[in-house]
C-alpha cells in the first residue's frame, strides 16, 4: 500500500477539516478544529516559507514532500 494510500484509510476514521489545496484530498488541521497547534502533526515538519499562498494546510504527503 503507498503512504498516500495509507493515508486516505487513516483520514477515514478522522473528521477532515478542508481539502488540501495542492492535491485535493480530505486533510486535517488540530488549529482549523479548534485545537491546539501542538497537536497538529504540521509541526513537526512545517515551516513558515512553505504555507500555501491560499493560507490552507497542505496534506501530509504535500506538506512532505514541500519541506
């Protein structure tokens, strides 16, 4: 199974918060749900010079793949 595979099966049994604006899939964002940005697995790999010019999270696999 590839890891953009994986990923869609994980996000079935979490509530997406929008559409990754780069490639179109369900994402989630902790900060969009109203949760801590701590909790956001973005942190770990984001960077300020990567967010999109929309302002919307990328997916997992965008995000990534970008930094």
């Amino acid at each position: 199974m590839t890891d953009h595979m994986q990923m869609l099966k994980d996000l079935q049994s979490i509530h997406s918060t929008h559409k990754c604006p780069q490639c179109g899939v369900p994402a989630y964002c902790s900060m969009e749900a109203g949760k801590s940005a701590n909790l956001c697995w973005c942190m770990t790999v984001a960077k300020d010079d990567i967010l999109p010019a929309t302002g919307v999270c990328l997916c997992k696999k965008c995000l990534t793949a970008e930094a």
